[in-house]
C-alpha cells in the first residue's frame, strides 16, 4: 500500500478565494508520480485554533504531510507557532535561520526589519530547511505517525525546496513504489462526450481513471499501479487509442515529450520543413499569438470582416477562392483561410452561435471543416484558433 499524504495549505487569502492553491495542485502531481496515495487537500485561513486542530488531526491518520504557508514575518503568520502549540514543542531561536536571513537582506543592500527574527524562531527539535531563495526558512519533523514538511507560501521558493532538499528525502524516509500514468491528451470533445465513448472499455478494479478539463483540451488519465502486468497495461492503452481515435493528439507517460496542440503541431511541421500562411477572421489573431517562436508560420493576416447572415453565397466556396488567391502570393507551403457567418450580436451574444468555415490548401488538395461555435466572445475566439489548428494537426497526422 502506498503512503497516505495530505497537503495542508495556510492562509486566510486561499480559503476567502483571493488567490488559487497552485501549490496544492503542483504538489499534488509531484508526489503521486513519487508513489504516494494523496488523501487531502485543506486549507486553513489565519486561525490558531483551526491551524492546531487540524495539525492534531494529521498528525494520527498521515504518513506525510506537506504543509505550504504561514512562514512569513507578519502576525498572520502563524504555522510555527500552531506547530509549537499542537505538538507541545517550544519555539527555539535558530542562529543560523537568523543569519541566513540577515544576509539575504544584506546581499540586497536593505536593512532586516525586527519582524524577520519571529522567522528565525523554529519549533524545539524540528529539522531547518534553509532556503536560499526568500527569508522565510522551512522546517521539518516527526510527531505520531506522520512527517511533516513545512515549505513557505510563495511558488518560487517552495518549489525549489521541495525538488531540491524534499525529494530526495521522500525516497529515504519511505518506501516508495511509483505507479504508471498514461494522460491521453484531446481535443474536440468534452467530457460527457468522452466518457461515453470509452463506457465500453472494461477498465480493472485497480486501474484509476480520471479526466480533467482544460479551456483548450481535456486529459483522459489512467494511473496504474506499482507492478501492474505490463502487457495489459499496452493492451488497455491500446483500446482507449483505438476508441479515442484521432480525437487524441498526444499520449503522455509512454517515454516521449508531449506537449499542448501547438507542441505537438510544431513537431511535425519542423521535422517536414514545411510553412503556413493563415488569414484569421473569428480568431482576431490568436491562431498567431499560440503560434508564438514557430519559425513555420510565415505570416498571418487578420480580416475583421465576416459573411452577413442573410447573404446568398457558398462561403466554403468563398473560403476556397481565397485559399488558392492567398497562395499565389505567399511564399508558404500551405494556407489557410477562416470565414465566419455572424453579426456583431451574434458574436457577442453567449446564447448565440457563429458559423465557422475553415479550409486549409495543402499540396495534396483542400481540406475543410465548418464549425457552430457558441458562448461568450472570448471563448468564440479560441475555438476558432484551436478548431484551425486542429485541422492542420489531422491533416499532418493523416499524411505521416
């Protein structure tokens, strides 16, 4: 059985929602990919008595706890002291916190406030975690059954901590056995949609699925565990592959980078040393923007204009003559063109859909797709951004 670990987050800015638990989330994933079972996520505002409460908690049903928050030189920063008073440890003064703290200042040409002593102050007996990067030292100790990590609030600082002095002790402290987790990466349904079309797959008791959405894909996750025969392991992601089909642009955990749809459209593009022009309507230039640092993307262009509602005309037939137009001007092995049918309320309207025309020219011929997009204005825009790329990256699959 895997080791139980909880993150425990303090702060009264995370529980009132002034500011998102990254942390938890980034922790989450680090330690699962260790081999941990992670029971809990809680968060604490600035309450001694909620902070000991849960400490008292913990410290009886983990194994490990990792503790993010509350290290700072304020009087709302009160991990230390909760920690004191939970476990009955006096807060000890650490010389060599208090130094590693003056020199940070010192390096900056500031003078140390008095307030920065208070994190010097460490509880009796816990292990100093010194952290290079800001004042606030972690510390770390054991009481009852569970180790406790305490790591300072701020991403930076605590994600090096964490990969630099944590990791390393995880492995040591516990008898680790990472699992397997394969991510099939989608785009083009949602997650209704998805897990009606893998509800036929037999998936085993001791294979966890998951999904997670995203505003530009949506994950399908089946974590295996420690020694999990390996030919049914091939075998189930061979099913998902097959039923998921080109819906999937990229399987993570099989030993090959992934990355987002332009990653992966980016891959291709490069290694055929092959170009695009686009010109852009209901995307408004963010095809371009997502297509930042891709040196195949020889130009785009952006049109405002779209097709009237009540206009009598073929607008794939449009877009069509404009693909072949655009491409004896441009000097790009492919083109494509977006055209959309809408007014101004149709755009802006969340209940009102716009029609999305969408034609790539290739050297083997046209490909084309037409798109009904609703919802608020930004999220028209960045279907239509990712609804274009997404033609390209079947296109390029199709023709490997």
């Amino acid at each position: 059985m895997n080791p139980l670990l909880e993150i425990f987050s303090q702060g009264e800015e995370l529980v009132t929602g002034q500011i998102v638990d990254t942390n938890a989330a980034w922790l989450s994933q680090q330690v699962v990919d260790c081999g941990f079972t992670v029971t809990r996520h809680t968060a604490v505002g600035d309450n001694m008595l909620g902070l000991v409460a849960l400490l008292v908690d913990i410290a009886q049903r983990a194994d490990c706890c990792i503790c993010t928050g509350g290290l700072g030189p304020t009087s709302d920063d009160l991990t230390a002291m909760a920690v004191a008073e939970a476990f009955d440890l006096p807060l000890t003064f650490d010389a060599q916190a208090y130094e590693q703290i003056a020199r940070f200042f010192a390096n900056r040409y500031r003078e140390m406030p008095d307030s920065n002593r208070k994190q010097a102050m460490l509880p009796q007996g816990a292990e100093r975690i010194d952290n290079h990067w800001g004042t606030a030292p972690g510390f770390s100790l054991k009481y009852g059954r569970c180790w406790f990590v305490f790591l300072p609030g701020v991403p930076m600082e605590m994600k090096h901590l964490f990969q630099e002095q944590i990791l390393p002790s995880l492995s040591q402290r516990f008898a680790l056995r990472p699992g397997s987790l394969i991510t099939f990466k989608t785009f083009g349904l949602g997650e209704s949609a998805l897990q009606e079309l893998i509800n036929s797959i037999k998936i085993p008791s001791l294979v966890q699925l998951g999904f997670r959405a995203g505003i530009d894909d949506v994950h399908i996750k089946l974590l295996f565990p420690t020694d999990y025969p390996n030919q049914e392991l091939v075998t189930l992601i061979a099913e998902f592959s097959d039923l998921l089909g080109d819906f999937v642009f990229a399987i993570d955990g099989l030993g090959v980078a992934t990355g987002d749809l332009v990653y992966e459209i980016d891959k291709q593009m490069t290694a055929r040393n092959t170009t695009l022009a686009v010109i852009e309507t209901l995307s408004h230039g963010l095809l371009a923007a997502k297509c930042i640092g891709c040196d195949w993307l020889l130009s785009a262009i952006y049109e405002p204009s779209s097709i009237k509602l009540d206009a009598d005309i073929d607008v794939m037939v449009v877009a069509e003559s404009l693909a072949y137009k655009h491409k004896k001007k441009s000097a790009a092995d492919y083109v494509m063109v977006q055209l959309y049918v809408g007014n101004k309320e149709c755009l802006h309207s969340k209940e009102k859909s716009i029609e999305l025309y969408i034609v790539l020219l290739t050297d083997t011929g046209l490909h084309k797709i037409s798109h009904s997009i609703a919802g608020p204005i930004q999220r028209k825009q960045n279907q239509a951004a990712l609804l274009s790329l997404d033609l390209l990256r079947r296109y390029l699959n199709a023709n490997l």
